[in-house]
C-alpha cells in the first residue's frame, strides 16, 4: 500500500503526508494491497481453516497415563529425595520407569476415549498435502483475490478518508 502511495508523491515531497497522495493513487493503492497480503497469507488461511474443522485426534503417547504413574509412585514414597539418594529409591526409581514405559506400550495399543489432541500446524499442512498435493494450499485463491480489490479500495479509502477529514478539523 505505501509503495504504491510513494509513486503518487510529488517529487519535491520529503514524505507521504495525509494529502500529499490523490484519491485516485489511495484506490489503486488499496486494491493492490487487498490481493497482495492475500498471496503471502492465503496458505497459512487454509491450514489455519483445516485446524480449525479437523476433528481432535486421539492420543497415542504415554503423557497420560505416565504423569499418573510418577504421581502415584511419588506419593507413595517417603519423600522424593529420598528416591534419588538412597539405593532402594534408585530401585523405586527403576520400577516406576518400567511401568509407566510398560504402561505406555499398553495405552498405545488400546486409546482411551478421554485422551484426544489436536493436531499440530506441521501435521496439519502434512494431512493437507498428503490429501490433496500441493494445490489444496491455493484452492479458492482466485474468488479471495477478486473479493479483496473492492474490499480494500473500500477500506483504505475509508482509512484516508477519514484522516483527511481529522486533519481538516485540526487546523
């Protein structure tokens, strides 16, 4: 938007002031703008969108029912320095690893149904590519770039409007 401003400015101008730019240079300036921010962001959008309308997945790792198990394994020690100092807490220690990694194997075979995560944005865009290539990242990109030339001719001119009104008022 200020790149296109800048090209509207009188030579001998030091800066882009708030009438320094013709109302023409403001329109064309914000139906620019509209389909370039859209080009750099419409791929972060979509997945942003599958993120949100994905269903949460069920856990497959062990966090669950590991943070129990030490909870369980400390309350029921005299006291958790005493695990780390003495030579039945290092077997302590040694029992309570076992089970929460046997623990673990286990929960991976049979998820509870309470355990659900969604999925993160690196997992999201490899679903989405996996799904439907490279392509899913700009489907619908052609009625966005459209919609976006009278929307931001519209609100820029609003903007500067609306500015040049304020500064009028001021002097």
């Amino acid at each position: 938007y200020e790149t296109v401003c800048r090209y509207f400015r009188t030579p001998s101008e030091t800066d882009v002031s708030v009438t320094s730019v013709p109302w023409y240079g403001v329109l064309l300036a914000g139906g620019l703008a509209g389909p370039a921010s859209w080009l750099g962001t419409f791929p972060f959008d979509v997945v942003k969108t599958r993120m949100q309308a994905l269903p949460e997945e069920p856990y497959t790792s062990s966090s669950f029912s590991s943070s129990s198990t030490v909870k369980a394994h400390l309350s029921s020690s005299s006291s958790p320095k005493a695990l780390f100092t003495s030579a039945s807490g290092s077997q302590q220690v040694e029992a309570m690893v076992a089970s929460v990694l046997n623990r673990g194997a286990a929960s991976a075979s049979s998820v509870s149904s309470a355990a659900y995560r969604e999925k993160t944005f690196l997992e999201t865009v490899a679903d989405c590519y996996r799904r439907g290539g490279a392509k899913v990242f700009v489907s619908g990109l052609t009625p966005t770039l459209i919609r976006a030339v009278p929307v931001n001719i519209v609100n820029f001119g609003a903007f500067e409007l609306a500015l040049r009104l304020f500064a009028n008022g001021n002097r």
